[in-house]
C-alpha cells in the first residue's frame, strides 16, 4: 500500500505596498528596502518618497553616494536647491526658474493628494513604460538596492560581533569548564587521601588491638641472647633452672605441718632450774603446805599447757609419772622428749 504525501500548498505572495498612505493598486515591481531599521516591500513611489534627499525630484538622478552604489555623475559645480516645505533637492539648473529658487515646491509637496512618482500609462490594458517612468524606476532601484547593501553590511556586521561574543563566551565557558573539572579533581583526591588515612588509621587501631590482645593472652617469652660480644668471642646462653621434681616438694598437708612444727619445738631446750630459781624465796612456804609433788604436778601442768599453744598435745608418758611417784627431789628440763632427770 502506497501512500501520497499531499501537496504543500502555495505560498500566497504578499500583495500590495507597505509604504504608509499608499493608494497604488496592484503595484509592480515592489522593491525590498530596509528603512528604519525594518524591512518591507514598497512600490517604486513610496521608495523615492523613503529617500527624499537622494536624488534629485526633476531628473531623478542619484545625489547621495551612500545611497546608492552607483551614483550618476554630475558635475563638480553642481548646485543644488532644496524643497521649502521638505527635504527634497534638485539641481538648480533643473528649476524652469532658477531667480524663484528660494521659492521651490517639489512635486510631492504641490500635490499631496495621491501623487506617484511612477505613473503607467495603460493602452489597451498593457502597461507601457516611457523615458521618463523608466528613469524613476531606476533611481527607486538604486535606492533600494543601496539600502539592502547597507542592511547586508550591518548583518555581516552583527554577525561579526555576535560570533566573536560567541567565541568570547565559548573560551569563558570552557575556562569555566576547566575550573570546575579541577575543582572536582581536588575534591576527589582529597576524599580519597581522608578515605585512605582513615583505612589507614582504622587498620593501625585494628592492629595494635589485636596486639595488645595477644599480649594479655601470651605470657611474655625469655629471649635467649645468642650472639658475638663486642670482644669477638661467642655468648654463652645462660643455664635454665631446672624445676624441682614432686618428689621432693613439699607437701601441702596441714597435718604434716603441724607434725614438723612439733618437731622442730623439740629441738630447743629449756632450763627448768632457772624458772625454779627465780620462786627460791616462795619455794620452802610452798614445799612444806603441798609438797614436792604438787610442785612437779605444776610444773608439768605448765609445760602441757605451752605445748597445746604451740601444737597438739601428745599424752603423758608413763615414765615421768613413774619418777615423779618415787623421787620426789627430781627436777625436769627441757621438752618431754628430751627432758633430763637431775636429784
């Protein structure tokens, strides 16, 4: 299935003058000007009624070079007069007469009601164009034409400023450009150098954590020094002390303790006599109210009685009491276990 595109429709040309107060029917040719700063077509009349001082109103010469790119040539002495109510000009030898030139009225001021410069003639509805009508129709075109150049010369203009006030904002733009990126670019690296100080920090924290840890689990080890001393002569390592073997530790018995500490009460010895010489003065009352046996029951009642602060008590035996029965005039000394006899 195949599909036609419908036919652009077409263009209705614009139709008429632009030129204000302009009356003309169907005008031909219009030509494009561009007066005060706008663009628009006029008819060949309103393009010399645009331009009144351009050229001159009787011969339609072209008298300003700025206005046309090709003005007609006049003589270096050539007078001109201008217009009392406009500023319209011709030649002074133009003027029919030239003693009445303070007096001059141009054409489009002596009739302002629906003049035209370029009036037609019509013969048998053609269009014909005269000397005279042919003259106009020049100079509105070398005026016209002036008027597009000097537009065309103010749009390269533009376009020259406009382009280097785009170049200018283009190296602004990128100068712009390039200081953000470097801005970016120190940002990044100094995140960068905080994020890895911190790694950095944060792994140091994590090891000395995990050393101090170590540490307090690990007892600390002996390091053996082996080496050369200063003299050149190689260091011996110390000697390790060798722990004691079970065998021979002692034991932590509470009995056993006591049992030694009884034992070891033993070996010192006492002197009874000196005690029993202190009380001499007491001693003859005491020996004729008790006797000789209640003194040997003190004495031995006051030495059971230091054992049991200092140990266990251990039972008498039957020898002291045998000997404290038979001799009364015995005097102990020393602990039980190595007491001797004196009478």
């Amino acid at each position: 299935m195949t599909t036609t595109d419908p036919a652009p429709a077409p263009t209705k040309p614009l139709a008429g003058c632009a030129g204000d107060g302009c009356l003309a029917r169907n005008p031909w040719p219009l030509h494009h000007v561009r007066h005060r700063g706008v663009f628009s077509r006029l008819c060949t009349s309103c393009v010399l009624k645009c331009h009144p001082g351009s050229f001159c109103c009787l011969c339609f010469s072209v008298l300003d070079p700025s206005a046309s790119p090709s003005p007609d040539p006049a003589p270096a002495q050539a007078a001109v007069v201008h217009c009392s109510k406009c500023p319209s000009v011709t030649h002074l030898s133009c003027l029919p007469n030239p003693d009445l030139a303070s007096q001059f009225v141009c054409p489009c001021c002596d009739h302002q009601d629906g003049f035209s410069f370029f009036a037609l003639t019509e013969d048998r509805g053609r269009r014909r164009i005269d000397m005279a009508a042919a003259r106009v129709l020049l100079a509105a075109a070398r005026l016209a034409a002036g008027s597009m150049s000097r537009a065309a010369a103010a749009a390269v203009g533009e376009a020259e400023r406009k382009a280097k006030e785009a170049a200018v904002a283009r190296k602004r733009a990128r100068d712009m450009l390039e200081s953000a990126m470097a801005v970016a670019r120190r940002e990044r690296e100094r995140a960068r150098v905080i994020l890895e100080s911190t790694v950095t920090v944060t792994k140091r924290d994590r090891a000395r954590m995990r050393d101090s840890a170590v540490a307090v689990l690990e007892p600390p080890k002996k390091k053996v020094a082996t080496g050369v001393a200063n003299n050149g002569a190689a260091e011996t390592p110390k000697p390790t002390p060798t722990p004691m073997p079970l065998s021979l530790r002692r034991p932590n018995n509470r009995e056993v303790d006591k049992w030694m500490r009884f034992h070891e009460m033993g070996t010192h010895v006492v002197d009874v006599t000196s005690t029993s010489r202190v009380g001499n003065a007491k001693e003859p009352e005491e020996k004729g109210k008790k006797g000789p046996s209640s003194v040997l029951q003190g004495k031995a009642k006051g030495t059971a009685e230091g054992e049991t602060e200092k140990g266990p008590r251990l039972p008498p035996s039957t020898q002291d009491a045998q000997s404290s029965r038979t001799n009364s005039k015995v005097i102990f000394t020393g602990s039980t276990s190595t007491a001797t006899l004196h009478s």
